[in-house]
C-alpha cells in the first residue's frame, strides 16, 4: 500500500515538474528578433483568428477577417513594438515564449495575444 502511494506521489510530481518546464518564459530582445524575423504567428483574439508576418527589413503585415494591415515593427530593449499607419505612436509589449508558442504582453496592461509561431511566411 505505501509503494502505491509512493509510486503515485512520485507520478504527480512529474507531472507537476513537466508543466513547469513547459511555461514560457520572458524572452530577451535578442531572442525576440531571432524568433520573429522572417516567421509569422497565428492567434485568435475575440473569437477571430489572424495572422501576422514580420519581414526582417523591419515590415510586417497582419492579417484579420481577410483584411491585411500592413505596418513595422522593431525591438526596443527587451520588448516587441508595432507601429500601424496613419498613426505615427509605437506600442510596445513585453514577450514570453517557449518552444513553438508565444504571447505578446501589453506594457500598459491589457489581454495578453497567445499565438503560435510558424517559420517563413504564411500569410
């Protein structure tokens, strides 16, 4: 009865260990530029899914409801900053990420963006 109980105690905590190393993690800007440059991501905010592609000449196009926006983005220190015309205003987000997922952090607060990232253009 005790190596039951011992086998599932050490079962749980695999468990446990294995969802800890699957959370992501805050990424540098390094890491984001690496991550981004040439490789879009696809999420679903609101019940809508959309896409969006990051060309390394600093351009990036996202892509919602069959509309594409096209737009720039940078890295500025650790953080991923967009800027979509008419407006001149940069918004920038903190980022997080683990293997092939990633999510946008808004800097002033606001819904985090979950998505998944895919290599190349997939608009």
């Amino acid at each position: 009865m005790v190596c039951v109980r011992v086998l599932g105690c050490l079962a749980g905590m695999f468990v446990l260990m294995a969802s800890v190393a699957a959370e992501e993690r805050a990424l540098t800007g390094a890491e984001i530029r690496t991550a981004l440059s040439g490789n879009t991501v696809e999420g679903v905010q609101d019940g809508v899914a959309w896409k969006q592609y990051f060309d390394p000449n600093g351009q990036t196009t996202y892509v919602s409801g069959g509309r594409a926006s096209p737009g720039r983005w940078s890295v500025r220190g650790d953080k991923y900053c967009s800027q979509w015309p008419p407006s001149e205003r940069w918004d920038c987000y903190g980022m997080t990420g683990e293997e092939d997922r990633m999510t946008f952090v808004p800097v002033g607060g606001g819904a985090d963006w979950p998505v998944r990232m895919f290599t190349g253009n997939r608009l």
